[in-house]
C-alpha cells in the first residue's frame, strides 16, 4: 500500500528510539489480526509513518499531572472512531497510557427530548445532529469525571442507538475503569465555532429554504453553538482535524455507515425489544439528514483547518494525502 502521505521530516516528535518501541509495540498488538486476515495491509507503514508519530505527538502535549483532552473534529464517515481506535492502541501498547473515549454522539437529547424541541423551538430540531441536540451538561460532567478519576473509579457513559434513534438505557451504558491519562473526545462539530449572523440569512440547501424561511432554526443552533457549546469544547487541549474533500463524500460515507447499521441492527434483531423499532434511512432520507449538517460541515471545512493543531487531508478514498501541523 503506497502511501500519499506521512508526518513532516522536520516534526517528528519524541525521540527516534521512543517511536521505534511505539512501533513495535502496535505490531505486536496488530500481529494476530494481521495474520488471522492473511493478507499484507501496508499497516506496519501506516504506523510507522502517520499514526506511531501522531500519538507521539499527543503524547509530547500531555501535561504530567493531568489528563490530556484530544478532540477530534470531522464530517460523518470521514474515519474519527478509526482514528481513535489507533490512536488507543499506539498510546496504551506503545507507552502504557491509559485512554478513554467519549463521542459527542453519546450525548444526543433522548427521541422524547428533541420531540419537546421540535414543538417548542423548531419541528428540524427532532434530527439529531446539530447543536442544540445534545446534553451538553451531561458531557461537561463526564469530561470532569473522567478528568477526576481515581484507580478504582467507574465512569459510566452513555451510548446512543442510531438504529432505533434512541439512547440506549442507562444498563446498557459504557463503563470506564480507572484513572485516565488521554481522553478522546470526537464528533462531527467538536470544536465548531458560530457563524457569523450575516451568513445565516442566505439558505445553503433546499430544506433550509423550505423549512426554515425566517431563519429561526439557523439562528437557534448557531446560538446553542456560541453558548453551551464553547464551554464544552473549552475543555479540549489538542484539536485534530479530518478534513473531507468535498460536501459529496458527506453522503457517499454516511450511505456506507446506513449499510453497516443495517448489518447490525439484524445481528441484534434476536434481542431488539418489539418496543424499539428501527429507523435505517433510505437514500431520500440520508440526503435529507445530511442537509441538516450541511451548513456547519462547510462552514467547518472552511474554518477549522485554520487553527486546528493537526490536520490531516484526506481524498475520497479516505487516504490521507495531506498532514499539517499549526506552528
């Protein structure tokens, strides 16, 4: 596997001996998966050359008494739970951290709360997604109780169920053991900033023009954005950026996900409650979903890259084919 891409020569972090133990270190761990596929996956390249030095990186911009916050900004599809299980097995195989995960996509509002969203402020408020969906308290009081953790300690943090468009019950909900050195904390708007206003007035897409005339809709998530939002991604110390070619690839990789949520919501069709049905979305139904992205994906390929610590350029085949680091 050829790669279109590496990190800098001239910025490579730690030491040449610290990245070489990484390596070898995620080798081992990979080796069996390697060997069970049969097949050569160009990963000992792809460590050696992108992801080793990025958790390398990460590792050098870690304060020594405290959890490091990693965020990690990019539109559906575009590889951030990838890039966050790599990142885990480099940090924890390679230096003996110990890395939790939390996706801004645990914190949605349940069905019933933006059902209350929709009728109060805004009917487009019932798709998930934007700000103004979230819990951002929630998030807030998990990225302090993880920050806090002691040797011992159970952080319980929740899961949401894109298949039935529900969180899941808190029995279902993800446990994390322990103290915390890395938190990866990921979404599609991680570290989005509001827009100006004057650039709320003019619609981006057909739903907005029909469904959202006056503005409203826009005006309130943009403010959701520039309230509660800040302060949650205040909390991040390093922003990394997966920057999508084109708004095209939204839809093209979300469709892809459909298929794969499909695939597993009919393994788990044998435990689903009848209570809980599923809700995988047509091509029609992806498109309208992603147009409630849209606005914030273009205004964030446009504005990120400019101030993230790291950003990687990927092409429509998720290759990366650009890596640049903020001086």
């Amino acid at each position: 596997m050829a790669l279109l891409s590496e990190w800098p020569s001239d910025r490579l972090p730690l030491t040449a001996e610290q990245r070489e133990h990484a390596l070898e270190a995620t080798n081992r761990a990979f080796a069996n998966a390697v060997r069970n596929l049969q097949v050569d996956l160009g990963l000992e390249e792809l460590f050696r050359k992108i992801y080793v030095p990025t958790a390398c990186w990460v590792l050098e911009n870690k304060p020594t008494d405290t959890p490091l916050v990693v965020g990690i900004n990019g539109a559906q599809g575009a590889g951030k739970a990838r890039l966050f299980n790599l990142l885990e097995v480099v940090l924890s195989e390679g230096f003996g951290l110990r890395v939790a995960h939390l996706s801004i996509d645990d914190l949605y509002l349940t069905r019933g709360a933006r059902e209350e969203l929709a009728q109060q402020v805004h009917p487009m408020l019932l798709t998930r997604g934007v700000p103004g969906t979230h819990d951002v308290d929630l998030g807030l009081k998990l990225l302090s109780e993880l920050k806090s953790a002691k040797d011992g300690q159970v952080t319980r943090i929740p899961a949401f169920d894109k298949s039935t468009d529900e969180r899941f019950s808190e029995e279902s909900w993800h446990e994390y053991f322990g103290a915390v050195d890395v938190i990866v904390f990921d979404g599609w708007c991680v570290g989005a900033r509001p827009q100006p206003e004057a650039m709320l007035l003019t619609p981006v897409n057909e739903l907005e023009a029909q469904e959202d005339p006056d503005c409203s809709w826009r005006r309130y998530v943009n403010q959701q954005l520039a309230g509660p939002y800040q302060q949650l991604f205040r909390q991040i110390d390093l922003l990394i950026c997966l920057q999508i070619p084109d708004m095209q690839v939204v839809y093209d990789w979300r469709a892809q996900q459909e298929i794969k949520l499909e695939e597993r919501a009919a393994l788990l069709s044998e435990v689903r409650k009848p209570s809980d049905p599923l809700r995988i979305m047509s091509s029609a139904e992806i498109r309208r979903f992603i147009a409630h992205y849209e606005r914030l994906t273009r205004w964030m390929l446009e504005e990120i890259p400019q101030r993230a610590d790291l950003t990687f350029e990927l092409n429509h085949n998720h290759k990366i084919t650009q890596i640049h680091l903020r001086d």
